[in-house]
C-alpha cells in the first residue's frame, strides 16, 4: 500500500448555522473537487448539513479548513467533526 493510500481518512462534519438554502452544498462540492475528494454535502432536516469526504488527510483537513473559514455561502455556527478510517464506496462529490 502506497504512503498517499494509507494516509487516506474519512471526514464526516456536521455543518451548524444558516447553511441551507444559501449555495452552502454547491460551495462545499466545488472546494472537494478542486480538492480531489469525493463524497457528498446533505441536507438534514433539522437545518445542519452533513459532509462526507474522503482522500488523502491533508486535503481533507483542508475542506474542513474551509468549512470553518468564514469564506462560505451563508453562516456557519459550529463544525462537529470526526475523522475515521476510509470506507469506499464513494464516487465524485454529489449535493443530496
């Protein structure tokens, strides 16, 4: 296994704030893309959204840097993260 594939994470962040409705998902699609990640940004019905991204840990400390950066669509309140082994399963970075 390459050092770049065992360096590989899992980020899962639950976004609080006025993040819907606002090109929160959209923004946070282009920043994984420019990033190389995949996974998603979802909506969740109690207002937060939900990002899911894996690849190498730098580039995903990276879009979580951005997600707390102040430079996002909308407001964001609070970031609740964890960082876990990757998983798979994912292709692109898809806005649900």
């Amino acid at each position: 296994m390459s050092t770049e594939q065992s360096d590989r994470v899992r980020l899962s962040a639950f976004v609080h704030g006025h993040v819907q409705g606002v090109g929160f998902r959209w923004w946070t699609r282009s920043r994984a893309l420019e990033l190389g990640l995949v996974g998603s940004a979802s909506n969740l019905a109690d207002g937060r959204v939900h990002v899911v991204a894996e690849g190498p840990r730098e580039k995903v400390l990276a879009l979580l840097d951005a997600l707390r950066s102040g430079e996002t669509p909308g407001r964001v309140d609070l970031v609740v993260e964890s960082i876990d082994p990757p998983r798979g399963g994912l292709t692109g970075f898809v806005e649900r």
